[in-house]
C-alpha cells in the first residue's frame, strides 16, 4: 500500500511542480486540496505507520521512511502559500533539499508563482549560488 501511496505522492508533487503558471487563488485551492488528501488519508497512514504500543501515536519518521514523498507533499503545500523570502530562506537552510526538492523544482517553482522583480530574480540568484 505504501508503494502505492508513494506513487501518487510522487506524481502530484511532480505534476504540480510542472506547472509554468500559478494564479494566487490557485495556489490556495491547491494547498487546500492537498490538506484535505492528507487528513482524508490520516488513518491509512496511522495503520501504515509503526505503532508505539504505550501512547498509541505513530512515528513521523515511520512514515517517512514508508513514503518518502510524504515530506514532499507536505512541504509543497506550505509552499503554496509561503512568502518568497521564506521560500528563498528554507532553500538556503537546506529545509527544503531534506524534503526532495532540486534546485531546478524550486527556481521553476518560484518563477511560476511569483512575477518577474528585482526580489524574485535576487531570490532566485540567491538559490542558484547557494553553497551546498
């Protein structure tokens, strides 16, 4: 089941990745559908993950481990609705490479929701000439 998840994962973030154009309301109807995709899945994932007998919580890092694109997806939607500086800065403190993305996704990323400014084309310089 965790093969399967992991495939759709894969291929909505990558789908959405794709996209050379995002309106604002888009990318909140967007972060929306994700949300709700998630919680809809919250039990699946629960049973998926590995169970700590004495507080009935499941491990995040279980399910990481299962879904490797889960951290992905859930970072895409906090990017949906994240300021570009932001965007900018969890690129640099490598936030956003321990979740999957490439560099190539984020500068895509930010040019397709963001309009052509000095700040977008510093943003961008700033990513590509990060020290990694």
């Amino acid at each position: 089941m965790s093969t399967v998840i992991e495939s759709v994962f894969s291929r909505i973030a990558r789908d959405i990745l794709l996209l050379d154009d995002m309106a604002a309301d888009e990318t909140l109807q967007l972060q929306r559908l994700i949300q709700l995709m998630l919680e809809s899945l919250s039990s699946l994932f629960k049973s998926l993950a590995t169970v700590d007998q004495k507080s009935h919580e499941f491990s995040e890092e279980s399910l990481d481990n299962l879904i490797p694109s889960l951290s992905k997806i859930r970072k895409l939607s906090e990017l949906l609705d994240m300021p570009l500086k932001s965007i900018t800065a969890s690129w640099e403190n490598k936030e956003l490479i321990s979740c999957g993305f490439t560099i190539t996704e984020v500068e895509d990323f930010i040019k397709a929701i963001f309009t052509d400014s000095p700040l977008r084309r510093d943003c961008l310089w700033r990513i590509h000439h990060a020290n990694f």
